[in-house]
C-alpha cells in the first residue's frame, strides 16, 4: 500500500469495523456515529475484500466478530488511541480552561477519586473543578454527576458511561481475630456486630438484612463513618468488592449466601456531553476506574 489515499481508505474501514464490534450492531453503530446503514456496511464488506477474509457475521442477533477480525481489534484500538492522544494536544486551550462542578457520592468512592486528581490538574492545568458531595445532586445546576440510579432514580442525563460492582461483606483482621469468621449468612446476622449506611437500608435488596440483623451496631449517614469503625475493628459491613484491593486491613468475609450489584453512572447535561472540558474528566475518570479494577462500560 503505497498511496496516501489508500492509507486513508484502510484507516477509516478498520475504524468502522471496531465500531460495529463495540455497538455489536451495523445498524446500532451507524445510527450513533451519524452513517447510514448501506454506507458503513460497504466499508466492512471493502474491508474484507481487502484482506480476503470474512470480519463480520450478520444474523438476527446482530453483527459478531470473526476470529479474523479479533486477531487485529487490539491493533485497532491502539491507532484509535493514537489518533485521540494526537488530537487532544491540539485542542483549543480555551476549551479545558475555567470551572467545572462535579458531584460524587460523599466518602469512599469520592476519597478514592480526590487521591488521584493530582494527575488531572497536572495534565489540565487550566481546568478549576468544583467537587461537590453533600449537597443533594442535581442535573440542572452541575456539569457531571456519578450517581447510583438507585438511590437517585429521578435524576436523568446523558449516560457517559457505567460500571456494576459487586457488594460484599467486609471486616478488619482485628474484629475477625477477637469474634471469628461468621460460617454463613444465619450465623453473620445472629452472632455478629452490623455497621451501615442508612441509605443503603432503605433498599429492598437489603431489607431482608436489616430485618433479620440482631446486632445493627452503628448506621450512618457517612460511608466514611462507617468505614472508619469496621477498619477499627467495630463490626461488619457492606463494601464494594474492588476494596479488596484498596485496604488490606479489611478481610472479605466468603461463602455468605448473599449476592448484591449496584449500578454507578456518570452522567451529563445533554447539551454539553461533548464538551472537551467534560470528556477531558471522563477520560480521567475511566482511567482511574481501570487503576482500581473497577469494570466499565462506556457510552460516550
């Protein structure tokens, strides 16, 4: 391949093939980048016609990748990477300049992520954020908002991206060496101390708990109450399961028959979802998911 244009031509079918991998739809992937079906279909069947091999398997389903196409979606990835690195040097610097409000759930999760912001400002260093976490959020008067649909089911906004964590129980070495290891859920919510946050009690999923519990120790308002008391070795509690990772004084209790997801969503005004500023943060954020082994869906 010798030709400028040729180049061009390859670059934009193999962009086109990872988006039908990522969407798993033809149809899907070209409504969300503007492409009418016809046109990005062409570029896939252009593409196998260039490397003589089927990419794409079409059914009722969707489209699903061959072995062929997965062989180079890794290499895909990186040029798209490139070509996004390449393009955010050359950004407007007017465009990551001045404030923008964020609001995070107060405790764990919002400590987690201010360890990190060093990085941001080093690399943003005109951006200015306006962290936010005890005011109750709201979508008309922030930028972005990482909330749990849950415990915020009338907040509505552009999904930037999601990710599920897994809840489970955790305590400190200490309270374990003095109290022991609870066998199963019965002798957990029998024998044992209960330390929890009070807007997680006011879930259903969690109703069956709190209503069983013979020893609810302390409940808070504050995650970071709460987990203060079980690092020190006050009881037993709820946390997200990449905390294992986070602490290793907290000691994650296994084998319970308990099972519990909870959703977190970033989220945007519609009008400014493509703002630099705020992808710029996302794009923080998605990296400092990844730092943690926190799973992420992305949207944007």
């Amino acid at each position: 391949m010798s030709t400028l244009k040729a180049k061009i031509l390859l670059l934009k079918e193999l962009l086109a093939l990872k988006e039908v991998v990522d969407k798993g739809s033809i149809q899907v992937a070209a409504c969300e980048n503007g492409i009418k079906n016809s046109n990005l279909s062409q570029l896939i069947k252009n593409l196998e016609e260039r490397f003589n091999t089927k990419l794409i398997n079409r059914n009722f389903d969707g489209s699903q990748p061959t072995n062929s196409a997965q062989l180079i979606y890794n290499d895909i990835c990186i040029i798209e990477e490139t070509l996004n690195k390449i393009s955010e040097k050359f950004l407007d610097i007017d465009a990551l300049s001045g404030s923008m409000s964020v609001w995070t759930e107060e405790g764990l999760f919002g400590s987690f992520i201010m360890k990190d912001l060093s990085e941001f400002y080093a690399k943003y260093p005109k951006i200015r954020l306006e962290l936010l976490m005890r005011k109750e959020p709201n979508i008309s008067d922030m930028d972005i908002l990482i909330i749990k649909p849950k415990l915020h089911p009338n907040i509505h906004g552009t999904v930037l991206f999601k990710f599920k964590t897994h809840l489970k129980f955790y305590a400190s070495k200490k309270y374990l060496d003095i109290h022991g290891t609870p066998q199963n859920i019965n002798d957990l919510l029998e024998n044992h101390d209960l330390c929890m946050v009070n807007r997680y009690m006011n879930l259903p999923e969690y109703q069956s708990i709190i209503k069983r519990a013979k020893h609810l120790n302390t409940t808070s308002d504050s995650l970071a109450l709460i987990y203060r008391l079980v690092r020190d070795g006050d009881g037993i509690t709820v946390f997200p399961s990449w905390f294992e990772e986070s602490d290793k004084n907290l000691v994650c209790i296994k084998d319970l028959d308990f099972e519990y997801e909870m959703e977190t969503q970033c989220i945007c005004r519609t009008e400014i979802s493509e703002s630099p500023k705020v992808l710029a943060f996302v794009n923080f954020f998605i990296d400092f998911c990844k730092g943690h082994n926190v799973p992420i869906d992305i949207y944007y």
